[in-house]
C-alpha cells in the first residue's frame, strides 16, 4: 500500500517528517509522498528515515494557486477554496520550483505577521510567539490551520471551524491575502523542475462537472500531468467521475489520504476518512513522468 499525500509538522500536520515515516511503517505502507503546504523542507528528513524503514520517500510538495483564474474564463466567482497542486519527484538539488517555494515563504511570513495585528485589532490578544508554538516552535511554517487551533484554545470562537467562518476564511474578518500563482505558472514551475503537477482533491472546487472539465482541459494545456481520484475524503464510488475525467484525458490518476496527524485526525493513514486507498501501480506511473 502507498500513500502520495501527506503533511508534517513542517506545513500544518501534526507528526515530524521522522514521525510520519514510523506511522507509515507501522501501518504496512511501502511508499509514502511528502506534500506539505509549499514547502519541501521536510522530505530531507523523511527520505532519510525512509531509508532506515525500507520505505520509499517521495519528495513532494503542494502549492496552494489562485482559482481568481476560473473567474477569468467566464465561471462565476464564488467563495471557493484555493486550488492545491501536487507535486512528485522534485530534485533535492537547487531548482526553479525549490526557488518559488522559497518566495512563498517568505510572503506567507509576512501574511502571518498582519494576521496577528488583524486578530490584536479585533481584541483577541493572539500572539505571533503563541501561534508560533502551535506551529512546532521557532522556524516552523505557520498556516491558518495554526491560527485557527489558537483562536479555540483562547475561547475567541468554539471550535476550528468557525475560527475559520468567522476570522480566517477567504472574505473572514482577519483574511489577509498573500502570494499566490494561477495554476498555469506552477505547473510550469513544476514542470520545469521536472516534477510531475497533479490537481489535488478536484472535488473541493466545487465546480459544475461540465465547468470542472474545461478547467482541466486548461491546466493539461499547461502541462498538468495527475488528478487526484484517490483522495480519502470522499466516499470511493464519488470519485469514479474524476477517476473517469482523468483518464479520458491521459492523465494519471493518483491520490492519498491528506493525512495531517493529530491537526486532522478524522484523516487516518493511507485510506483518509473514507478508507480510500490508491493503487501501488500510480507510484510507477508519476515516476515515469518526472524528469528527474
Ligand atoms: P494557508 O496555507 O496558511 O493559507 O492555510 C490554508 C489551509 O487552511 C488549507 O490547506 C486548509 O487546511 C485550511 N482552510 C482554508 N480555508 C478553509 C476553510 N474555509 N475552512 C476550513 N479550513 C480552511
Ligand atoms: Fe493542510
Ligand atoms: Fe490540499
Ligand atoms: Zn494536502
């Protein structure tokens, strides 16, 4: 069994890159992929557990894009979540994506820093060493997730949802906007690392099928390599249509759970909240379609 989308403590999972190769381990798997939030940092370590455990470490990442792109092409603008792209096989060596992935860092710190004065603004007195700490201590990456497990803890909303509905959700009191490429420019960014660009959990774009079509015919234009059709939140048989939309249009058809440890623990490793697991024979397929 294999699992291509996990998260570590260095984007907004709950488990070390170490500790995510011992569950993978533990839970029989023979090959995992590290896709944390735009950053590849944590795939150093887990490939070198990895190695340890005799388990295949696949450097990933997922980047986070602007789907103000699907408005762009005529579908109505609407409250959507951002788009994620995967992406395989990235060289652990200096590369153009490493460098982009760098950019977003260092945009998404700053973004972090005005979602504090934001929230102090508001009268929650949220401080950025606290969110911080959330987030696995100094140097760690801060998400919203982070900010979010925070706003509970200080009894400013009930639970992680509504800190999201109420402060940190696109158009939410406390949303800051920050760096973030249209899909086209990072999958050309993968691509010309040699990764391989898979469209995460379509399902969440919430778009009309018909619409979600032509939007994949514009990312395979650019170059989109994947879709998920293994993703562990949603039930098997819902997926068939992307499965469907997928092959119809030469794409591999890949998937995982979006295991996030303790920071989603309804995600279970490697079948997600729907025991959803993706075939071993995809790890061969995104291998054959990097350049690296
Ligand atoms: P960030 O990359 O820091 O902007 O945070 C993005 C992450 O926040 C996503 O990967 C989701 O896990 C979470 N997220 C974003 N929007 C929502 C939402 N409306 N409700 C719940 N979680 C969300
Ligand atoms: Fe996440
Ligand atoms: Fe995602
Ligand atoms: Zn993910």
């Amino acid at each position: 069994m294999i699992d291509l989308h996990t998260h570590t403590t260095v984007s907004d999972g709950g488990d070390s890159p170490s500790e995510l190769v011992s569950k993978a381990e533990a839970a029989g798997l023979s090959a995992i992929a590290v896709t944390d939030h735009d950053n590849d940092s944590g795939c150093t370590e887990a490939i070198a557990a990895g190695e340890k455990a005799g388990i295949e470490v696949v450097r990933g990442v997922e980047i986070s894009c602007d789907v103000d792109a699907l408005t762009e092409q005529g579908f109505t603008p609407s409250e959507r979540p951002t788009m994620h792209l995967l992406g395989y096989f990235i060289p652990s060596t200096e590369n153009p994506l490493s460098s982009a992935l760098a950019e977003l860092q260092y945009h998404r710190a700053n973004r972090n820093k005005i979602i504090v004065d934001r929230l102090n603004e508001l009268g929650i007195p949220v401080t950025f060493e606290e969110v911080e700490e959330e987030a696995g201590g100094p140097g760690a990456q801060i998400g919203r997730p982070h900010f979010a497990a925070v706003l509970v803890r200080h009894g400013a909303v009930p639970d992680y949802q509504t800190a999201f509905d109420e402060y940190l959700a696109k158009g939410a009191k406390a949303y800051i906007t920050r760096k973030l490429y249209k899909p086209a420019e990072a999958t050309e960014l993968m691509l010309s690392a040699g990764a391989v660009p898979v469209l995460a959990h379509p399902f969440t774009l919430n778009l009309q099928f018909d619409e979600l079509d032509r939007f994949v015919d514009s990312l395979v234009e650019a170059g989109l390599k994947g879709i998920e059709g293994y993703h562990g939140d949603l039930p098997d048989v819902e997926q068939e249509p992307y499965r469907a939309l997928g092959r119809s249009k030469d794409l591999i058809v890949s998937g995982g759970s979006d295991y996030h440890g303790d920071m989603r623990p309804d995600r279970g490793m490697p079948g997600g909240k729907h025991n959803v697991v993706c075939p071993d024979e995809v790890l061969e397929q995104l291998r054959a379609a990097a350049k690296n």
